[in-house]
C-alpha cells in the first residue's frame, strides 16, 4: 500500500504545472472585420480595443484595409486569423489589437504565444535612413498611483533592419534604452509557413539585473528556449506590473515621418498573418488553435465600388 501511495505522489509530482491563460484569442468565432480610418471599438472579442489609423486602399487591381479578421486561418479556409497588408504606396502609422484589462496587470512574469506566417515576396526596403521601429507588438508595464496605471516601461518588439527580408526580430525596453535582443532573424521564418512564437519577459526586481528573456521557435521544448538571457537591466520598479499588450504590426518603419525617410514596400498586395494568440504567466507551448475569448465578432456594413465593400465596421451587441 505505501508503494502505491509513494507511486501516487510521485506522478503526481512530476505533471507539468498548468498554465494560467490571462487571455486567448484565434479568431474564430468572428465574422469578418475591417479595421477602418479613425475608428476605435472598445471591448471587441475580448480585446480592450481594436484600432485603425488608415482606410481601404486601392491598388493592383485589389482593394485592402492595413488589417482585417477573415477567412483562411491557420486551422484551414472555414477559419480566420488577422492579416496585415502593405504594398509600395500605403504609408500609415498602424491598425490593430491591445489587451490592458486588469487581470494582466497582476504579473511580473508574461509570457505571449502567437503563430506567424510570412511570405518570402513581403519585403520593405529604406533606402535613406534606418526601418527600425517596425513594431510587431508593444507591452507596458505600470504602477498603480491612486488608483491609476501610471506606465513606467515600455517593452518593445520589433522588425530591425535596412531591409525586411534582412531584418531581424527583437526586443528592447525604455525607460534604460537597453541593448536590443536578437530573437530571430526574417530570413530564417519568410518562407510562407505558419511558425510558433513564444516569449517570456520577466521584469527586474527594483536596482537589480536580474530581468529575463527566453523566446521559442516551432517545436522548442520548454527546457531548450532558442534564446535565453538573464542578468538585463531593464530599470524596472518592485511596484510594477505587465499591464498592456499590442498585437499587429505598426508604427512601420517605412513612414516617411519615421525614422526612414524614403523607402517602400513591395510593388504588390501582400500580407503578414497573426493566429492563435495567448497570454499567460507561464510557458504556454505547442498546443494547437487556444478557445477563444471572443464570444462576437463583428460585421462590416455600408458598400463602395471596390472589390471588398467599404463602409465603416458596425459593432454587434454580444447574443
């Protein structure tokens, strides 16, 4: 019997601790969404707000918004993912997602899992300047000041580089203006495929180095992170917790107003897709398409002459 029991105990031990999924999203449940000029939709599918800095663009013979929620996804052609377009002439500042409720504002350690897929003819070229600050996501950390969030860190995640196809991923943080951290380079993921991302962020403990990164690739075992760095100062304080999180690609790095003076995508409709995203406090994994948080969607209304129909998005009410 105290075999048994020993036996018992043991397995028990030795399960892998579950995760706590802050919040998860896969798109599916959503009808199709355009993110439109000027408009900005508070507490969409879960999401604290989806925004939208430029309109539909014509061009090619193909109408596009900068991002949109439609079918395929990653799952197949009856599911949908977010899909961010660029060709040569739409220069705008960013459309997407971002999470601060106040149940992420409860951790130190974050840790986001998305899947990505890239195709090889996406390219940007800068030719006078530099096309950094193409930002994948941002997350802000906080402190609460009289029952305000009073952001301290921004948390930066980003496509470096000359050119795209030559850039690499990275991340970086205010207020030390750390070193920038190489978590992947584009030439290793542009091939049209859908690859997992996972990274960890763990801030410092206040006057400490003591921050930590690890990101994974694919099918990397939580024990062997692609990258892993320990000992960063990233000047964060005891108070501080993780209280924003962006998702999309933004503030691109082609603007003219940027820090790329002239530059341009390629000469065609080509788009970035986003799916299966998580938030946690801890290691998240390979685990397939995540229940989503969204109970709606919502549905684009009104109509032009372009291939897609134009219009504003119409929020529906939840069922």
């Amino acid at each position: 019997m105290k075999l048994i029991i020993l036996l018992f105990i043991s397995f028990i031990l030795i399960q892998p601790a579950e995760s706590t999924v802050i919040f998860s999203e896969d798109f599916s449940e959503w009808s199709d969404f355009y993110f439109d000029s000027g408009y900005v939709y508070s507490g969409i599918g879960g999401w604290t707000v989806a925004s939208g800095s430029v309109g539909a663009d014509t061009a090619y013979s193909e109408t596009y918004y900068a991002a949109e929620i439609t079918q395929p996804g990653r799952s197949g052609a009856s599911d949908r993912c977010m899909k961010q377009w660029r060709h040569d002439t739409y220069d705008f500042y960013d459309a997407g997602l971002n999470y601060r409720e106040a149940d992420l504002h409860t951790t130190r350690t974050l840790h986001i899992r998305w899947y990505m897929k890239i195709p090889a003819d996406f390219e940007g070229t800068c030719t006078s300047g530099t096309m950094n600050y193409q930002k994948i996501s941002r997350y802000s950390a906080s402190v609460d000041v009289a029952g305000y969030e009073l952001t301290h860190s921004l948390i930066y995640l980003n496509f470096n580089g000359s050119s795209f196809s030559g850039a690499n991923m990275q991340i970086t943080t205010t207020p030390t203006g750390g070193s920038w951290f190489t978590l992947k380079s584009v030439a290793s993921m542009n091939d049209g495929e859908w690859h997992r991302h996972e990274l960890m962020m763990k801030l410092n403990t206040e006057g400490n180095s003591d921050a930590e990164i690890k990101y994974w690739y694919d099918d990397a075992a939580e024990s062997a992170p692609t990258v892993s760095s320990s000992g960063i100062t990233w000047g964060s304080l005891d108070a501080e917790y993780f209280s924003r999180a962006d998702f999309g690609l933004g503030n691109t790095g082609l603007r003219t107003t940027g820090e790329c003076t002239s530059g341009s995508y390629q000469s065609s409709w080509v788009a970035i897709e986003f799916d299966d995203y998580v938030l946690s406090d801890s290691y998240i994994g390979t685990s397939g398409s995540t229940p989503s948080s969204s109970s709606y969607g919502s549905v684009k209304t009104g109509g032009s002459s372009s291939i897609k129909s134009g219009g504003p998005n119409s929020i529906r009410s939840a069922e």
